[in-house]
C-alpha cells in the first residue's frame, strides 16, 4: 500500500464539475488500496475576489485580518471536495491548516512552516479516509490564522508529503509536466519524464512558472519525490527527483525565459573600493531585487555598472540611480526595459565543455546581440532585446536537440 499526496490548483477545482472530476480521480486512486491525502487551493478567481473585497475596507488591509480573510476561500474548497466524495461512495474528511495543526512561524501573509503534527492524519488514512486539506495556510504559536504567500499550497503538499513520508507528491495542474521550454514559444517543446530537483529550481526561479520556487526546495530538502501531472488528461507526467547516472548524458534539459527584465548602466563611475556598495546598497534598502550584474573598468580609471531589475522596478531603480549618479559624480545613467533573459539549464554542463561556445555561436548565427552573460555550475544566462525572444529560444533548442529523447 502506497501513500500519496495530491495537490490541485485553482483552475483543477475552478467549478462544481472540476471538484467532480477531481472526486472521480481521487476515489480511483483510493479504491486501488492508496492511501491519498489531497490538498487543494481556492477555486480559480476567489482569492483575487477576496481581495478585492479586503481593499474595499482598507486600502492596506491589515495582514492578519488579511490572513484570516483568505484562507477561506481553501476552506470552501476543502469541504465541496469532501462532499463530492461522499457522494460517489468515498469517506473522507476535511481539514483546514489550523486543523492539522501545520504549525508556521507569525509572518502573515508570507509565513513559513515550522512543524506539522500528523496524528490526526494518519489516524484517519488507517481508517481507510481520504484525507482533504486546506493548502496555503496554518497557524503560528498563538492560534492566528497564517497565509504562506503565492504558490503556498504547493509548498503544504511539498511539507505533508515529508511529514507523512509518502511514496511521491503529485502536483496537478493545468499542463501535463515539465516541457524543454515553454511550448507556446517553441512547439517542439518536448515533456520531459525526468528533471533533478537542482534544475527544476533553475528552471523556477528563471522564468518557469510550473511549479512554486518554495516547494521544489522544501522537497529537495526533504528529499520528496514530486511528480508534475495534468488535470485535465492522463499521463505520466514529469517526475522530479535526484540526480541519477543515466541523466548525465543529456547535456541541456531545459531552455527557461524571462520577460519581466529590465536593465540600467551607470557609466564614469571613478573606481574606487566600495563604490559596488554605494550603487547597489540605496538600491536594495528601497527593496529592490537585484539579478545579473556586471562590471566594466576603462583605462581612465572609471567603471561602468550594469545591472538588472524587475521590470516593475525600473522607473524607480532609474530614478534611485540617478541621485547616486550626482553623489559619485559619475557621467551618466541609462537604462532598457525592453529586454529578456534568456537561461539554458543541465546537470550535464557539469562534465562537458563547449556549451557556453554552443550558445553564443547559435545567437550570433541568428544576429542576436548578448547584452550580458552570468553562469553558474548548471546554468547559462544571457540578456538580449526583447524581439529576439522567440527566435533565440528557437534556435537554442534545435541547436542543443531538445526535440529528441535522449538515449540512457
């Protein structure tokens, strides 16, 4: 008998029919003798209705009324799954985070999970229940009501998987797995069967919106196998894992983008020790990310700065930048906010030269001029104007044959 925990987005239990069909597949599973607990978001558009609602009241809403608020809508959620079980013959029960007692530090809004006591749980899955949670939530020392932040229910299936140390986490949502790049950009894309845990979370935090940053970590670290599956038709999806020997060969797995970049130069700036402080401190203290970054000395020992932001960010990173410009007396400040980054992802970079060549000979074949370049032990980065967003990811994946089955 093996035990499963299942996590089903908004769009996954978007209606009363999607909840439907989720009890059809849920009590499939259940009457092969697994032991399922599943966990679910909002219904898609309830969470933005809520806040919504919140901001009619307050234009900052208070964070932990704001807590409280939200989690309801999983609440409704929880209880419409279990019933719909109950109706086809399937006994289960629902629970909310507090429930569970998903114990989280008192960060509302952006809390994160400290502890769970799985008693209750497991008592239940011996009972032969199927076990229905509330994801996105718990509660801290105190008894409030916490909030996990966005992607917060991927991160309580991630952390009951571990708890309970089930067999495997499934993640279903509204696509079928991990693809090689994002299919409606490169329709040779290919479904992947296999990713490590240390690509996917490239692949996360550069662009791809397939599964939540938090959640791959938390199961890299408690070593959670997760499979990624669709809602909507069967298959085997992409299961994320550890590093295995017959992965090596494959040189790339995967080709991640982002559009929300922008980029700024500082140009003049005397080089001087603790100038790379004096332009990125003011930046970070307004709370602003930064991403790549990179340094030019001149002859006439001045340096230019560039660096990259979110494009949200850019007007007032630009308009930060420009007083730190006036302070070090450096000539001038410009930026871009019509840019991208463009990332390519594998374990295999590890054991193999010439990926690096690869790419850059591709984007120059296609007349594509690299802005900057950052690397690190599985990934490769460039930034390049945004036009050439999907001719560049075309033409790496047919460089790097992302199209083809690697042979083990």
């Amino acid at each position: 008998m093996a035990l499963y925990v299942y996590k089903f987005g908004g769009t996954s239990v978007g209606s009363v029919e999607r909840i439907k069909a989720v009890a059809e597949k849920v009590k499939k599973a259940h009457d092969l003798g697994d032991q399922i607990v599943v966990v679910v978001s909002a219904m898609s558009g309830e969470t933005n209705r809520l806040v919504s609602l919140a901001r009619e009241m307050q234009q900052q809403p208070t964070e932990r009324e704001m807590d409280v608020l939200l989690s309801t809508g999983e609440q409704v959620t929880v209880s419409l799954l279990s019933m719909a079980l109950h109706e086809i013959g399937c006994p289960a029960c629902s629970y909310t985070g507090g429930q569970v007692k998903i114990l989280t530090d008192s960060s509302h809004t952006k809390a994160r999970i400290r502890n769970i006591d799985d008693t209750r749980i497991r008592m239940h899955l011996n009972a032969g229940k199927v076990i229905v949670v509330a994801g996105f939530q718990g509660v801290d020392e105190h008894d409030n009501i916490t909030t996990l932040g966005r992607g917060g229910s991927d991160t309580t299936a991630v952390a009951l998987a571990a708890a309970l140390k089930a067999d495997e986490c499934h993640i279903y949502t509204d696509v079928d797995g991990v693809y090689t790049t994002d299919p409606r950009v490169e329709p040779k894309a290919r479904r992947l069967d296999k990713i490590t845990f240390e690509e996917m979370l490239e692949m996360a935090s550069l662009g791809s919106k397939v599964l939540q940053i938090r959640s791959v970590e938390f199961a890299g670290k408690y070593n959670v196998a997760l499979r990624v599956l669709s809602s909507f038709k069967e298959g085997k999806g992409t299961l994320i894992t550890y590093e295995e020997s017959q992965m090596e060969s494959a040189l790339i797995s995967g080709i991640a983008f982002n559009r929300d970049e922008a980029k700024l130069t500082i140009t003049g700036v005397p080089d001087l020790p603790g100038v790379a402080f004096k332009i990125l401190g003011p930046i970070a203290d307004a709370n602003i990310e930064i991403d790549m970054i990179v340094q030019n000395i001149a002859d006439d020992s001045t340096t230019d700065f560039t660096f990259t932001v979110h494009r949200n960010d850019y007007l007032r990173a630009k308009t930060l930048l420009e007083g730190i410009r006036e302070e070090l007396g450096a000539r001038k400040v410009t930026g871009d906010d019509s840019i991208v980054k463009i990332s390519i992802v594998g374990v295999g970079m590890r054991s193999h030269a010439g990926i690096a060549s690869t790419m850059f000979k591709t984007l120059a074949k296609e007349g594509i001029n690299i802005r900057m370049i950052s690397t690190s032990e599985i990934k490769i980065s460039v930034v390049v104007d945004e036009k050439y967003l999907e001719l560049a990811v075309r033409a790496l994946h047919a460089a790097f044959k992302l199209d083809q089955e690697v042979e083990s």
